[in-house]
C-alpha cells in the first residue's frame, strides 16, 4: 500500500477507490509478521489491474519484488545465481525453482506452483494447482506472480518474457529467458 500511496493523486485515488475501506484499514493494521487475508490481496491486486491495466501491473510488481530483493536477504543468493557456470537455461531453471517455494511461504492455504516443460523449444510453464477458487478467478493475482517472476528472473540477470496463459481457466505461464547483451 506504500507504494501505491506514493502514486500521483489521480491515478493513487483511483486505485484506492477499487479497495474498500474495510481492506485497506485490515492492511493497515497487519502487521509484518502476520498473514492478510487473501480477498483483501486479491482487493489490491484487481484494482491495479484496473487502473493500471496488465502490463503497467506487471511492471508495478516486477518493480516492487525487484527491489525488495535488492540489499535483501536474497541478495546474496542472486549472485550465485548470476555467477551460475552452466548457462542461460540452467540459470533460469535455479531461478524458476525458487518460485513454488515463493508461493508456499507467501500465500497461506493457496495450493502449489510447479515447474513444467512448456514445449519442445525449450521453454518452461510455472502450473498452479489446488487454488481456490477466489485465487483462480483473480486476474490480478496472475499479473502480481508475472511480475514476481519478472523481477527474479531479472535479479538473477536474464532477460525474461513472461507471458500469462489465460485459456482454458488455466492458472500458468509461459516462460523464456535470456542472457542481456
């Protein structure tokens, strides 16, 4: 909510508008060790998507995981990352093993996320299975977890594309990934 609170006036109101108050009083009454309840996350998530729409959403949240890592605990574990010997795709794939456990330690009662093979190109699929049906149904959860990825894919020095698979009330996406020139 900082963040968002940092937003020039028209477009801070208009987001702040799609939360309700009841939301945004139980966020600011969270404390840092607490777990928010999901439909107050879900609030947030949506109404950036509104306002934002997708892609200004992705590249809010890519931003604000990005730079949560950065002087951060996980830190430390980027530059192992980076420095990673086996290549592009082997360092993608250490990056994108961090995400189920991402998940599991930031969303409480919200199914799994899984790593599969994508397609004969090499690309990977990030699956979520068990959700419930609230999560599922949040497109703005979708757009938090791509620029999520994102930001990790980013720190870890690759150049990501992220893209959100929508059909078939899939909750996937399909990853590629690059070494920056």
């Amino acid at each position: 909510m900082r963040r968002i609170r940092s937003f020039p006036d028209d477009v801070r109101l208009r987001v702040l508008d799609k939360i309700t108050r009841g939301a945004q009083n139980a966020i600011a009454r969270t404390r840092s060790d607490e777990w928010l309840p999901v439909e107050h996350v879900i609030e947030v998530c949506d109404a950036l998507v509104d306002v934002l729409e997708r892609e200004r959403a992705v590249e809010f949240w890519r931003d604000l995981v990005y730079d949560s890592w950065v002087g951060g605990l996980l830190e430390p574990l980027s530059h192992s990352l980076r420095d990673h010997e086996d290549g592009t795709r082997a360092r993608g794939e250490a990056v994108l093993a961090l995400a189920p456990a991402a998940w599991s330690i930031s969303a409480r009662n919200c199914g799994e996320i899984v790593v599969v093979p994508d397609d004969d190109g090499g690309r990977l699929r990030l699956e979520a299975r068990g959700l419930p049906d609230v999560v599922e149904a949040s497109v703005g959860i979708r757009v938090m977890y791509a620029g999520a990825i994102k930001a990790m894919l980013v720190f870890a020095g690759l150049g990501p594309s992220v893209k959100i698979n929508d059909a078939g009330g899939q909750f996937a996406f399909s990853l590629t990934f690059t070494s920056p020139t």
